[in-house]
C-alpha cells in the first residue's frame, strides 16, 4: 500500500505545492493548517511521514512534535522559515528527525522524503527480522528490548526513550563491542541525507547515558572513542 503522509503547513500555496508533489510521487497526503488540526489528522490516520512547519497558528510546531512523540512512532520532517541553530535544536530535542530550512529545493524536499520512507522500510526489515531471530525480546547486561512495544527497560524498569533514541540504543547494542563512528550513526539511524550531522548523534547519546548508565553492579555503557565515535558496552 502506499505510504501516507501529513503536510502541516499554514501558508496555503505552499500547502498545495507540497501536495501536488508528494500527490505525483505516489503518496496518500493530507493537509492541515495549523497545531489542533495536526493532532487530529495524525491520530486518524496513523502517516508514514510527517511534513511539519515549526510556526503555526494556535498550537506550534514545536509542541506538536513533543506531543505526537509521546503517542506515536513516526517520522517527523520539520520545516523552518528561520535559518537559527536554536530553532533547529530545539526541534530536534523534542523529537524530530529531520529539518530542512525555507526557502528550500523542491527536488531536496522529495529526495528527503524518499530516503526517509525508504530508510524506515529498511529499519523495520531488519527490526523485524532481528525480532522473529530473537522471539521479539533480547538482553544486553541490564538492559531488554521489547521489539513489539518498541520499548527497552533497565533492570525491568521502561526507559523513556524517544524513536531515535530507541533506533541508536538498538543500533549500537547489536554491533556490542564494536567502534562506530558518527558518520555510520548518521547514515543508518537516520538516513544517508540527514544534516543535523555529528552534533545530533553526540546529543542523542548524551541523552542515552543519562538514561541507561545508572547502574554500577552491571554497567551497560556508551564509550566514546576519541576522534572517531562510539562503542556499547553491556
């Protein structure tokens, strides 16, 4: 079936642009206007993908993007009018997974959302798999992953972890032991066309030691490897 996405944009003829175009790639799209109908539209009909502008009447993007983190998991592609690093960051924090900034290719735009459709088929593949392997629950020292809940607790405790901090966890604990570096992160956590770049990886892991680096007695730990990236220990 195709993919669906959700355009949250309140300016209109670019609403109708991105439409008309990710309309004639294939995609099932919906439009909405603003925050409240964000939220709506998104818990109908559960997208593959959503296209989301930052400034929006009532409800901002940036809470939509918080929110909808809690209730679902899914790909969120921020748009931004505002080249500002802030703005970027905090969009990031609170959960997206991607952004691209105003004025903007349109030819970017609908390679972006390419990769990313094809980078979730290739993470669930390859989850999914894992998951038949290893009868959906795994352990690395103190830590279980729960592929069907999408869940990992620490000493049967739920962690909560946002979709990218799940994806690199997971990532990193299947290649134990192993040096990886920033580069492959980027490339196969979130895409090879993601340009939050290092800076996103090394703020996703900070957030996963705070998070799972609680327990002396089994140490399941993130090392840094200087000059290169990182290595799980569990």
């Amino acid at each position: 079936m195709p993919e669906k996405i959700l355009v949250v944009e309140d300016e209109l003829s670019l609403q109708e642009t991105l439409v008309y175009n990710l309309d004639h790639q294939g995609y099932v799209v919906e439009a909405v206007g603003d925050g409240l109908a964000a939220l709506e539209a998104a818990r109908r009909m559960q997208p593959d993908l959503i296209v989301l502008d930052l400034m929006l009447p009532g409800i901002d993007g940036f809470e939509v993007c918080r929110i909808l983190r809690q209730e679902m998991i899914v790909t969120i592609l921020i748009l931004t009018a505002r080249d500002d690093e802030i703005d970027r960051v905090i969009g990031l924090e609170m959960g997206g997974d991607d952004y691209v900034t105003k004025p903007f290719s349109m030819r970017e735009l609908m390679a972006r959302v390419k990769a990313h459709i094809r980078h979730t088929h290739l993470l669930r593949e390859e989850f999914d798999q894992r998951a038949v392997e290893e009868l959906d629950n795994f352990h690395y020292g103190n830590l279980s992953f729960d592929m069907t809940r999408h869940e990992v607790k620490l000493n049967d405790e739920a962690l909560p972890l946002k979709p990218k901090e799940f994806d690199l966890l997971l990532f990193l604990a299947h290649h134990k032991g192993q040096a990886i570096s920033r580069e492959m992160l980027v490339e196969r956590v979130w895409g090879w066309n993601f340009g939050g770049g290092s800076r996103t990886v090394d703020v996703h892991i900070r957030w996963l030691r705070e998070k799972i680096e609680k327990d002396p007695g089994k140490p399941a730990r993130i090392v840094t490897i200087r000059g290169s990236g990182y290595r799980f220990e569990g």
